[in-house]
C-alpha cells in the first residue's frame, strides 16, 4: 500500500467535496411570493453559518490543491524517507502537519456551526419564538441539507489525510527516547 | 520529558474544564418578569445545543478519567516500551488511539454547534425575523458565554493529548515500510 498514493487520492476527493460543498451553498437561492406582493429571495448570505462555511471550504479546498502540487519539493519528498536524508527539513514536516490539523479542526468546526443553525432553521424555537424558516423555502433548504452532506464527508476524508500525515511524521520517532529522530 | 506524566496533566485538565463547562451551563439559570405578569426561567434546556454540549462534556470527563484509572493496566503499559514487549496490545493501542480522537472530534463538533447557537441568541436575524434573547436574559448569557470559553480550553487540551496519543502509536512504526512495527 502506497502512502503517498493513498493521500494524493485522499486530498483529491476532499478538495473536490469542499468545492462541492461550496458551489451547492453559494449558488442555491430560491424566490417566493410571501403574502400579497411581497417577494423574498433566500441565499447563502441570509445566514452568517453559511456564509462562513462556504468561505472555509474553499479555502480548505484550495490548501489541499497547493498541498498536492507543492508536496514533491517540500513536504513528501522528505516523508519517502529513503533516497533523501530524513533529516534535511523536520521543521517543514511539522509545518505540513499542523497546517493538516487545523484545516481538519477548522473545517470541522464551520461544518458543525452550519449545521446547528440549519438545524434552527428547520426547527424553529418555540420558547425563542423564532419561527420556522424551512417549511416556506423547501427547495433551498433541501439543497443546503445536501451541501452539508457532502461537507460532512469532505470532514471524514480530511481527518483521515490527518492521521495520515501524523503517521508520516511521528513514525520517523524513536520509540524509547521523546522527540529524538529514529537512528537510520 | 517525561510523556506519560505530561499526558495524565493534560487529562486531569481537560477533564476538569470539561466537568466546569457542564457545570456552568447545566446549573445558569435567570428568573425574569415579562411584560405585566408573565415570569420566564431561562435554562439551558431551552436550547438543544446545550442540552447536546452538558451530556457530551460529561461523558468526556468520565472517558478521560476512566483512561486515566485503567491506563496503567491497559493502554500505556504498552507504551513505556522498554520493560514490555512492543507487539503485546497492538489492537489496544489503536483502539484508545481512536477513542481519543472521537473524543476530541466529538467535543469539538459540540462545542461549535452550542458557539454558533448562541451567537445566534446574541445577534438574532432580522431577515428571518428572530428576535435576540440575549437583551433579556443578559446574565444568563454570559455565564454561557464564560462556560463555552472554557469548553474551547478543553477542546485545545484535548487536542494535544489526541496528538500525544497518535505520537505514542506511531513512533512505534517503521520509517521506511508501511504500518510495520519497528524492530525492537
């Protein structure tokens, strides 16, 4: 099993999700009649959860992309451990890992937030009085739902890619000393 | 340094934060007098999300101090590494590995949800015409807004441990070939 095989195809498939993700958020909209002649036109921008989550996904989409492009001369070429002295670039190592770690958290953390406030949205709040939201905007919220899917799974494979890239780093440790490199 | 004292601070920590957030949120409560007669209680269980962080942080406190009470015969035995034999628990080791990682996923999914919600109690929406509640129930709210501070420092802590977890187990790996364990 090829490690680096498995995360280029890991980092592909969560980048094309996220801009998935996106693209179903940013373009949904849908117009209705309310009351006489009232017209209300629902988007992404009527809530801030949404709008946040389409701004991090795309931008978690594009880290993985540059991460993949980038990965032969900085990070990987390092992790493949043979030809190249393991040495040569531990701080670009670690770089690569916490950035790996904060875009799974941060992804997470916007996913979640969206989530809970579709949630309010479907449901309402009786003691709130906030009124329901979904049952006038079906379609849009529909769409949303679906959006929120597939960012549930783009979250899945990113935490995957991050217990890949752990993997790649931790295990060039020692197992006895603490944070000493592993004699080659 | 010495990993297994680092790792039961960073337990005994979070796991107090976490058992203080539950705490805050579980036990605020604001009486107030509505319009002419009307009296409300605010609690946490006009909130889902709140009700949802209360349980999670709980069973998070209880997970990390059980871990703690039954490491010594369970997971970290296998960790020291020097006096008992590397290959003896390798299943064990994975499964605390992923017991802590769903912890920390978990909490922190619950954490962002209960943020997003009562920023939306702070801020209310105009456009779907929710009122704030926050006005009111000031008191109330900042208690919450303390308690969800707290359940960030937990978070942050619990994420270290799941990167000391994933460095216990993967240090154990050869370098060079994939998820073989290292030559003793």
């Amino acid at each position: 099993m090829d490690t680096v095989k498995t995360e280029s195809f890991l980092r592909i498939s969560a980048a094309l999700l996220l801009v998935l993700t996106a693209c179903l958020v940013g373009f949904d909209s849908q117009t209705k009649l309310l009351f006489y002649s009232i017209v209300r036109k629902a988007t992404f921008r009527d809530m801030n959860a949404l709008i946040v989550l389409v701004w991090v996904d795309s931008v978690a989409a594009g880290y993985n992309l540059l991460h993949l492009l980038f990965k032969s001369s900085l990070c990987s070429s390092w992790f493949k451990g043979k030809n190249i002295p393991m040495v040569s670039h531990p701080y670009m190592a670690w770089f690569c890992f916490f950035l790996d770690q904060a875009t799974v958290y941060v992804v997470f953390a916007a996913n979640s937030a969206a989530m809970e406030a579709s949630f309010l949205a479907v449901t309402g709040s009786s003691i709130f009085q906030w009124m329901k939201v979904c049952n006038r905007f079906t379609r849009f919220c529909v769409q949303i739902g679906g959006a929120l899917l597939c960012g549930l799974v783009a979250s899945v494979l990113l935490t995957a890619i991050s217990f890949l890239s752990a993997f790649s780093l931790f295990r060039l440790y020692s197992p006895n000393q603490f944070l000493v490199l592993k004699s080659r």
